[in-house]
C-alpha cells in the first residue's frame, strides 16, 4: 500500500467530490437518489479507468463530466425512470453536455447553493433521524454504506434500506431540490444542526457498546459542520455548533486512560487538550458572537464548552457562569439534561447542596428515569454531603442503567469505592 | 487524521505570479470549505531561522541562511480520513506552482501526526 495505491487514490479523490458531484447532479436530474446512483457509476467508471491510464490532472471536473454523461445514458436507457423523462429531459437541456460545461461547472459559483440544497434535503423534516443521519453521511459523508452501519452497530442491510426508504420518501414527498424559503429556514437549519449534532453525539458518547468514542462519527460531524458554516457564514447557530463540536472534540486525548477506561471531565489531564482545537473552537464561537442576535442553543453550548476550555482546572472553572449559562439554555431550549448539568454547575458554584436541590426535582419529574448521568450526578453531589451509602447505591443506579461498557466500568468503580468521590 | 505538509523549495528570484497567488487562495478556501483545512503559515526566510543542533561536538546554535538550496517555505495541517486524501490536496498544490511559476522547484512532505486512534487500546 503506497500513497499512489491508484485505487486508494480514486477513493480519496472521492470522497472530496462526492458531495459536490451527487449535488450538481441532483440539480440536473432533481432527484437525490438518481443522482447518487449516476455518481456512484461514475465511481466505477473511475476505479475502472484510472489505474490504468492514470488520474486525471484535475479529478473533479472529470468526474463531473464523465458522470453527466452517464447521466444521459442512464435517462436513455432505464424504463424505470421513464416517467422522468420528460423532466430530466428538460433539465439537461438547460445544462448542456460538452467539455467547456465541465469548466464552467468548476468555476460555478452556484456549486455551493446545490450543497447547500443538499445538505437542506438530506436533513429534511419528512425524513426519519435515523434515515437523515444514514443519508447524510452517505451522500455528504462519501461514507459506503458498510461504513455507516460500522459505525453506528447496526446491520449494512438496515444502512441500506434506511437509505433507499430516505430516497423514496424524498421523491414520494416531491422534496424540491431548493433551498428553505425564509419562513421556514430557522426551523430547517434546526434540522440539519441536530443531525449532524446527533452523529457527533454518537461517536462522542457511543450510546452502546464497547468503546467510549467512536472518532470516525465525531470526525465526520465536525467536517460537515465546517463545511456548513462555510455555506452559511451569517447564521450564529452553524458557527455555535461547530465551536462545540471543535471544543468538545479537543478533549478526545484526554478521555481515556492507557487500557481505554473512561475519564471524566473533572478527572482530565488538561495538558492533553488539543490547543488547536480549542483555538479553532474558541474562533468559531467569537464569529457567532459578531454576528451577535438571539442566543440560541448551540451558541450557548459553545459557551459553556468554552468555560471549560478556557480553564486550567476544575477548581478555576467559572462554575457561576456555566450555571448562569444553563439558565438561560434552559430557557431557551427546555430540556431536563440541560436542567441536570445546571445542577452539577450549581453544586460547583454555589454548594452540593443547592445542586442536589436541582438534581432531585429532575428526577421527581421523571423525565429521566431512564438516564443514567441522573443517578450519577445525584452519587457525586450525595458523596460530596458526606451521605455515602447514598452515594453508592446511586453510583450502583447509573451502572445497571447505562449502555456503554466503558461508562458502566467508571460507574461501577465508584459504587464499589467506600470513600467519597470529588 | 491529522497530517502536517511542510514545504520546501528554491524560489527564482522575484515575488511569486499574481496568478499562483490567486490560485493557492482559492485552493485554500477550497479546502478551508471542505472542513479539512485545520491551519497553516507562512515561514520567514531562513536567513531569520535559527537551528540548535547536537551531535559528536555538543550543542550549538547556528543562525542562518543555511547552506541548502532549498529553504522551508510553509506547512499546512489537514484533517483528512486518509493518507491519500491528504496527499491528493497537498498534490493539487504542488500542481499549481508547476503549471504558474516557472523555474520553481519544490518538494511537500507528507506527515502523518500521531492522534488519539494511534493510542487506542486493542480489542
């Protein structure tokens, strides 16, 4: 395997055009699913020709090329899509096939609204979570559907089927290939936000199984978010989740111990934070501060990330203002895990005291009697009060409920430990 | 996955083509806009570079120019899901000084940066 493996070097070329490529595509023939498949012969084409005659001095228009004039191909011959005929038919006559197109597309500066079209549609509310998050890292992503169920501990059929069902529906649903009409972009942009939050999520805090992160998710999310506030540079939100996003992922290194046990963010080695990261993270949250407006959501997560990334210890963490901070989230965004991490900053700022206050009205709401931080949160402010047996049995609690081997380890360690925790 | 591209080259005299200079802009926007782009900068010229070296007779402290034709010229981190993706931006670059600056001669070395997946424990 060498850097000019040709075929390794096909995959890598794809996966920075893909995207584009199944955009462009979408736009002439306006349905993702064709698109993605006329991109995906396009991939054959590539693998076919290039080890043998090399790859082209400039990949992306080539691929652009070749593939509209798969495009055409595929129109002529395939039954199945007769009753597009007509459409597509009109659609190619607008975008004409010849060599000076393929330049023309290179320097279009539309190619960023088609992304952005399809990151909108890819992300769209007519579709499942699971089946936005399959495709989006499918058709953005460039990631193979074997990839996908990889990563998410689920069969590659189950990918696959969430991704043909996803494509039917757009086309089903006559999803246009446009970008949100203003009334509704707040709420879509929302959409596309907690998809990619949802994959970074995921490979962040792997809900089950065995390991702690799952990078390759969290790698993607935050590639997508980039990309996004690159097509998107005036709304605060985009640039508020990928500060979290940058910030959160800077503490990777320091998350696990040498034989892969959890650490937790009291517990980190700060030195191993990546100062990149948070440099970027802290740049990106400064950008959604310019544009300044409403507080939402992800800016306010950004901050409170930034509280911890700008500390040098637990002990010099502005707690007051990461508590500060979750008022205000919990305002704008109701949400009883929001209402739980107050209560640990609260139990830091002002006493465990006042923070178990908090912790124990969320568990009389019952919100989240499923979760298992709340028991945890409850044994580490228990455990600072002195009240161990308490403690224990809550520690005990949030191991028998979590799904994920490596927290359940931590959990387990601190109910099976007499002293208190801090 | 991270990779640190550092470049080196001997410059003809003169500044670089307007040309080369849009054209490294907009590659990097490119690659800024892909998400894959983490930093990058622009070294001073050798002749402000200092190198402490040891070897057989101690340590020392040379300022410079140094003595070879081809100087440090930049360095670019990308984030990138692959050796090859890496190299593929870093040879789209290179692309562009061959084909806008003549008599310019160069070289890009490729540098995997260790990350947290290097230290994953097996199994």
């Amino acid at each position: 395997m060498t850097a000019t493996d040709p075929y390794r070097v096909v995959e890598a070329v794809w996966r920075i055009e893909a995207a584009h490529l199944i955009a462009k595509l979408t736009r002439m023939v306006r349905d993702v699913g064709l698109a993605e498949e006329i991109a995906q012969d396009t991939l054959v084409i590539a693998l076919e020709q290039w080890p043998k005659q090399g790859v082209p001095t400039d990949p992306g228009p080539w691929l652009m090329a070749t593939a509209k004039h798969r495009a055409i191909d595929l129109v002529r011959r395939r039954i199945r899509y007769g009753e597009k005929l007509a459409e597509i038919g009109r659609a190619l006559e607008i975008a004409p096939v010849d060599e000076q197109d393929a330049v023309d597309d290179a320097l279009d500066d539309r190619v960023g609204d088609d992304l952005l079209r399809l990151i909108f549609i890819s992300c769209h509310p007519v579709l499942s979570t699971e089946a936005r998050t399959a495709l989006t890292l499918r058709v953005l992503g460039g990631l193979s559907t074997e990839e996908i169920a990889r990563a998410f501990l689920v069969a590659e059929s189950t990918v696959g089927q969430r991704i043909v069902r996803a494509k039917r529906t757009l086309a089903a649903k006559r999803v246009p290939f446009e970008l949100p009409p203003p009334d509704q972009l707040a709420h879509r942009l929302t959409s596309v936000l907690e998809v990619l939050y949802l994959i970074f999520n995921e490979g962040y805090s792997a809900t089950a199984g065995q390991d702690w992160m799952r990078p390759d998710l969290c790698r993607e999310a935050l590639r997508l978010g980039r990309v996004l506030a690159g097509l998107m540079p005036e709304q605060a939100e985009v640039h508020g989740l990928v500060a979290l996003m940058e910030i959160q992922s800077s503490r990777t290194w320091a998350r696990t111990d040498g034989a892969g046990a959890a650490i937790l963010l009291g517990d980190q080695d700060r030195a191993r934070w990546d100062r990149l990261l948070i440099r970027r993270g802290l740049a990106a949250l400064a950008r959604a501060q310019e544009i300044g407006g409403i507080l939402g959501p992800f800016v306010l997560q950004a901050e409170i990330a930034a509280c911890h990334a700008r500390a040098r210890s637990t002990q010099e963490t502005d707690w007051s203002r990461i508590a500060a901070l979750y008022l205000v989230l919990s305002h704008v965004w109701p949400s009883p895990v929001a209402e739980l991490n107050r209560a640990v900053a609260v139990g830091m700022a002002e006493g465990a005291a006042e923070g178990l206050r908090i912790a124990d009205r969320v568990q009389a709401s019952r919100a989240l009697d499923q979760y298992p931080q709340l028991p945890a949160v409850r044994a580490d402010l228990l455990a600072k009060l002195g009240r161990t047996a308490e403690s224990q049995q809550e520690y005990a609690r949030a191991a028998a409920l979590t799904r994920n081997a490596k927290e359940r380890e931590i959990f387990q360690a601190k109910a099976d430990s007499c002293s208190p925790v801090d | 996955m991270r990779y640190l591209v550092i470049l080196k080259a001997a410059q003809p005299d003169g500044p670089p083509p307007a040309e080369l200079m849009e054209a490294i802009a907009k590659l990097g926007m490119d690659a800024t806009n892909a998400g894959v782009m983490l930093d990058m900068g622009g070294l001073a010229p050798a002749m402000n570079s200092v190198r402490i070296a040891v070897d057989a007779g101690g340590l020392s402290v040379v300022d410079g120019p140094f003595a070879e034709a081809k100087e440090l010229i930049s360095y670019v981190v990308y984030d990138v899901r692959s050796k090859e993706e890496a190299v593929e931006w870093a040879g789209r670059f290179m692309r562009l000084h061959r084909d806008l600056w003549q008599g310019w001669e160069g070289e890009a070395e490729v540098s995997r940066v260790f990350g947290p997946e290097d230290f994953a424990p097996q199994g």
